[in-house]
C-alpha cells in the first residue's frame, strides 16, 4: 500500500503551503470514499482513521459556524500524537487594523461505540485517565448509539462536579431513536460556562451545501489578513 496513502485523503499540505478545508468539502468527500473503497474498509480500516476523525470534526466545526455566524475550518494532525484535528477561525485583531487573528482550536476525538458497556462518563474519564491535556483541548465524542438522550443529562450532572484536565468535552450523535439524520452536539463539560446547551447539526446542508468543491483556506505564517482561499483539484488515490 502507498505510504502515502492516509495523507493524501486530506492532505495538510499543497503546494508547500499548510491548508485547512471547509467542513462541507469534507463531508462531501468523505461520502465519496463509500462508493470508491466501500463501506466495510472506510468505517474499519486503520488507513481511514484520520479521515473517519476529519468527517466527524467537520460536523462538530461545522454546527459552530453555523451557531457562531463564523467560519470554522479545519485540518488533520498527522505528525503530532495529540491532538487529532486542528479547528481554525478568525476574529478581528484587537493591535493591527484592518487585520485578523486566526484562533486555534485542538480537538481531540473519541468514539462511544454503540455496544459498548461503558457509560459516556467511564468512556469520558478512560479517556482522559493518566493524560494531561493543555487548557484549550476540546474533547469530541462521537456517539453511536441512539436514544441516549436522558443518560447524557446524568452525564452531564456527573462530569460538572469534576475538575477536569480539558476546555472542554463536546458529544455528536443522533440523541432520539429512529431519528438518524437529526444529529446534536451535546456539550457535555466546559470549564468557562455552564454546559448543557448543545448545537443542531443539519445533516442536508452539511452535505449539500453549494459551494466551490475544492474549497480550502490557504494558510500564510504572518498577519492574519494574509488567509486566502484556493482552487486545487484533489484526486482520489488508489488503495492497493
């Protein structure tokens, strides 16, 4: 198999400039991947990991957008061991004017496996046993089981009588049974507001939204109002 493989599914780098992508491209491109390399090897495969951690941040950065009013991108962490996915937006700068800040947001991904015996909490807490994550990490996990509605409120309840090591902890999944395209991102813990409140994530326009469907942000070391975006023609590589 190509070495290479893993990174060029979401490349971090073109052209010699660090990228990140619209959450809407990758959804769209990860859909993709289904039909050329089949659900079976996407969902399981170890070289699809970083792809499976890209789709699921990409819901996550894209229901903040759209709560926020600002555009979030974001791009895969491949040489780093944590975190998983950086999330990026931009805010005016408070010093240079006429210019922007790009924020960076750390995401570090979980899945809640749907035969899991485990509650939320004991998979939150197995996660973050013996690891120290700096301030401003979030943790996002992605649930699937379906219903689990009341058990995330006891979750809540519980994790918000912990000091824990982490900004905080974000739950994706469909909350209602037999609602699988009605997702939510729960926020389950967060050390600067009261957690609870949680974002809707509109699975159609996550995937049909009309826009370029090559649309990255180019990203120049300097001020921030140096961030532009760019056209580039991703292929599909071949999986041997």
């Amino acid at each position: 198999m190509d070495k290479y493989f893993e990174r060029k599914l979401f490349p971090d780098i073109i052209d010699n400039k660090k990228i990140s992508y619209d959450p809407t491209f990758i959804a769209r491109r990860f859909s993709k991947f289904y039909k050329i390399y089949g659900e079976e090897i996407v969902d399981n495969h170890r070289v699809f990991q970083k792809a499976r951690e890209m789709f699921t941040a990409a819901g996550f950065l894209y229901a903040l957008s759209t709560f926020a009013n600002i555009k979030h991108t974001l791009s895969p962490a491949y040489d780093e061991s944590t975190p998983d996915v950086y999330g990026y937006y931009c805010v005016s700068h408070k010093k240079i004017k006429d210019s922007k800040k790009r924020i960076v947001m750390n995401i570090e991904i979980t899945d809640w496996e749907k035969h899991s015996d485990e509650t939320l909490s004991e998979r939150i807490l197995g996660k973050l046993k013996n690891k120290i994550y700096p301030s401003n990490y979030h943790l996002l996990v992605y649930v699937s089981k379906e219903g689990e509605k009341n058990k995330i409120l006891e979750d809540i309840s519980y994790l918000s009588k912990i000091d824990l090591n982490i900004k905080a902890i974000w739950a994706l999944g469909s909350f209602r049974k037999n609602q699988k395209d009605e997702f939510r991102i729960v926020n389950i813990y967060n050390k600067s507001m009261k957690s609870g409140f949680y974002l809707e994530l509109n699975i159609n326009n996550f995937f049909n939204k009309k826009i370029n469907p090559f649309d990255f942000s180019f990203s120049i070391k300097g001020r921030g109002k140096d961030f532009f975006s760019g056209i580039y023609p991703l292929a599909y590589p071949t999986l041997k």
